[in-house]
C-alpha cells in the first residue's frame, strides 16, 4: 500500500502521513500515541471499520484510515478513531482494507 501512496489520491491531494493524522486530530504533531477531539461521522470520521482475513470487523464501532507511513515492510500505520477518542501509534499488516482519506497541503 505504502509504495502505491503517491498514486492513490487524485491530485492536489495525497495520503497522510502519521504525523498529518496527528495535525488533523489535535492541531499538533507533538503528542502523536493518544489523540483527542470529537469522532463520529457528522464531523467526517465515519466508523467504517476494516477488512481482515476477507471479512469485514468493527463497522459501526471503529473508524480504521491508512497513513502513508509504513513501520517496516509488511506493517503501516494507521489511525483508530471511536467514541474514546483516537489511537495513531497503531501498526497493521499492509494486506487489510482500511479506509483511505486524503488529505490537501494548503495551497
């Protein structure tokens, strides 16, 4: 997914990294682990959940959106967003479907 990141959103728009995650969520990228703020679908963070093993798992309880930033080869990052608020540290093998939300730098 990684390697495909730069071909996956129409231009002038890009995958985010972590750290736009981090910006987007909290208007900072210096507290990236536990992120705070409001997460449900009215403000754009649907809880669309994720494919894992060919079957669909947390639709309606977690939102799952891919970064551009990969760990290692096999794992990158994502954010986990849900009614406790937003996880970013989180790692998962590249092979699952999650959500993809582009993101624009300010022209």
């Amino acid at each position: 997914m990684v390697q495909y990141a730069s071909q996956l959103c129409p231009s002038p728009w890009r995958v985010p990294t972590k750290e736009d995650h981090c910006q987007l969520v909290n208007g900072s990228t210096s507290k990236c682990s536990v992120l705070s703020g409001t997460f449900d679908g009215v403000d754009g963070w649907a809880y669309s959940g994720g494919v894992y093993a060919g079957s669909l798992y947390n639709y309606g309880s977690y939102g799952h959106y891919w970064s551009s930033t990969a760990m290692n080869n096999t794992h990158a990052y994502f954010l986990q967003v849900g009614d406790n608020g937003a996880y970013q540290a989180i790692t998962d093998d590249m092979d699952d479907g999650f959500t993809l939300r582009c993101v624009q730098d300010a022209l």
